[in-house]
C-alpha cells in the first residue's frame, strides 16, 4: 500500500464503527505493550520471547522485526508487507494501528508512559483519563531508587543554579531532551532529581526518574560524563543565545543593606506582635523571607511562635529551594507589609514602626 493509500486507510477509521468491548480490548493490549516496555528495554530476546506467544497477528509479526533490529521508519512498510493494513473492517484497522504505535515506541525504546499514550490516543478521547489513571497507578508502585552513582563535575551544581528560576531549568531540560536529561542525571544525586522532577508532571516525573535509575546500572561512568558534558554544553548555548537569564553568583544571595535592614525590623517588635503576624502567614513566603534575614532574627521569631507554628515554618524551610535575590527581596517587603500590619494594630512604638516600613518598602523609587 502506498503512503496515500496507508493514509486515506488511516482516515477512514470511523471510532462510531469500533464496539466498546473491542476498544477495552484494545486498552488492555496497550497495558500489555506498555508493560513489555518496561521490561524489555530493546531487549532482542525478550521481543523475540514475546512474539513466540503472541497471537495477534499484526504485534506478533511486528515483535518479531523489532527482535530482529529492523528501524523504527522502516517498521511500517515491513509491517505492511508481512500483515497488510485492513480495509473497510474498523475494529481490524484500529487494532492494527494500535499495534502499529506501539511497536514504534518499542523500536524506539521509548518509556512505558510514551508507548502507552501512543496507543491509546487510537481509541478516543475518553480513554485518555483512563490511560492517565493506569499510569499514575503504575508510578505508585515504581521501585524505590538504587543506590545513587555520583559522576564528579559541576552538573549538580548546574542543576541548582537553574532551579532558582524553574523557567530556567525547565528550558534547559526540555532543550536537552528528556532522553538526554535522565541520562545526564543518572550520575546525579537524588537532589538534582528532585529539582527536576516538578517540571515534568507526575507521570513525567515517574518516567524520568525511573530511567535514570535504569541509565545508572546500564551505562558507564564515561557515557554518563559525555551526557552530562552534552548537558551543560546545552547549558552554555543557551546563555550565550540570551535564552537563559543566569543571574551573577553575588545575585543569588539578599543585598547585604537589606538584609541588615529586615533584621533590624524583626528584632524591634515584640514576640506577640511577630507571633500575630506570623499566625496565617504561607509558609512557604516565610521560608523565602527569612533568607534574607540574620541569625538573630531567626532566633527571635522561632521564640516568639507556638511550637504548631515553629514545626510548620521549620517543614517549610527543609522543602525550600535557594531562591535568587530579587524573589527572596519580594518575599522578605510581603512579610514585612504583614509585620507592619501587626506592629500597627498592637500600637507598637515609632521607632519600630519606622523600621519596619523602611523594609516594607525598601527599594521602592520616591
């Protein structure tokens, strides 16, 4: 069949021809695939072990050409050949496209997740909350991570410099590729996992982090440093091209001049004012703020707060990432605005009301 004809084939599935019973059918197949995707890792005889039980024609003859090494663009036309594409039975067609898609992410080595989005996307949008509910499922009960392989170089240092601004890292990331990034963070420690992990979505987390943790057992130490040297060669083209806003290393800290000034803003108010202001206050903007804080100021709210509310800030400071200037400025005026709010219903003196304004709006031009 020529690519017109196996085009107009492919048109011509009509989802309304298709029962249920044969689309669960078909669901069921793509878990099955999915499953052999996982396990097989391009494994020659493990396609060729499968193929030996299969009884679907179409997947039986496809897995023996992927166990035979045969090229994902070739695939198709040698699946033509040996199964021709069905016409004018709809259920046969969606079947063999199914298979089809699947055999695609197999030759590919493409992750479980992938192979089971391809299949399933022939058999209508209301399978797709089905497919993300066995994914999410399947990443529950993943295995827990091997022992970490820590390749030397600054790869994990990268990786939490772009953190600060997750646009950062996720731009780099999605440039590299996620093929690429699990290989390069398979010589990472579990950090720099966990950094990249929220710019994939669960299911995307779920893949990257378990093929990283395959990469590990499989790779050499010197092909995990050529992928992290790709990486950061990424990295670098980036920055160069203005496409990645890195801030100076002096950036990545509070400005002394206002550290110095919300310390002083704290340690003027009294334990029940810093305590009302800090009752609803997000945790997650206190634990911002207080990177721009000295020591003394951490002693005197920690003090100051019930023991509820220390467990609550202290959980937020651990989940905490390092932030770049400009975000823990921003955070350390908002909860200098809520301080002023406090300090002024309690009817706090001059002095302290002066100092906390003047970090509330540090920065601001008259």
């Amino acid at each position: 069949m020529t690519t017109a004809m196996a085009k107009a084939a492919r048109c011509a599935l009509d989802l309304r021809e298709v029962s249920r019973q044969k689309k669960d059918a078909l669901f069921e197949l793509s878990g099955r695939v999915a499953l052999l995707a996982e396990a097989s890792r391009g494994s020659a005889s493990a396609m060729a072990k499968a193929a030996a039980t299969e009884r679907r024609r179409p997947l039986k003859a496809g897995l023996e050409f992927v166990a035979a090494g045969v090229e994902v663009e070739d695939l198709e036309r040698r699946l033509e050949e040996a199964v021709p594409r069905p016409i004018g039975d709809h259920g046969a067609l969606m079947e063999w496209e199914t298979c089809l898609a699947g055999l695609r992410g197999l030759a590919a080595y493409e992750h479980y997740s992938v192979v089971m989005r391809r299949m399933t996307a022939f058999l209508g949008p209301e399978y797709f909350d089905k497919a993300e509910a066995w994914l999410l499922e399947k990443a529950k009960r993943r295995r827990s991570r091997q022992e970490s392989l820590i390749v030397p170089g600054e790869m994990p240092d990268v990786i939490r410099m772009l953190a600060m601004d997750k646009r950062n890292l996720e731009r780099a990331l999605r440039s590299c590729g996620r093929d690429a990034a699990a290989a390069a963070l398979a010589g990472c420690p579990q950090e720099s996992i966990d950094l990249s992990r929220p710019l994939y979505g669960r299911i995307g987390a779920a893949a990257l982090e378990e093929d990283s943790c395959y990469l590990r057992s499989k790779l050499s130490g010197d092909e995990i440093e050529q992928a992290q040297g790709a990486f950061l060669e990424v990295v670098r083209s980036l920055e160069e091209r203005g496409e990645l806003m890195l801030g100076a290393e002096d950036e990545l800290s509070a400005d002394p001049a206002f550290v110095a000034i919300l310390t002083r803003a704290v340690l003027a108010l009294e334990p029940g004012t810093i305590r009302a202001a800090f009752k609803a206050a997000d945790g997650s903007l206190v634990a911002t703020a207080m990177q721009g804080m000295e020591p003394a100021a951490h002693d005197r709210i920690l003090e100051a707060l019930t023991k509820k509310d220390i467990k609550r800030i202290l959980n937020a400071i651990d989940d905490s990432d390092p932030l770049p200037r400009r975000a823990v400025h921003e955070a350390g005026r908002a909860l200098a605005r809520r301080l002023f709010e406090a300090a002024a219903g309690a009817k706090a003196p001059r002095t302290a009301l002066e100092r906390v304004a003047a970090a509330r709006d540090w920065g601001e031009t008259p």
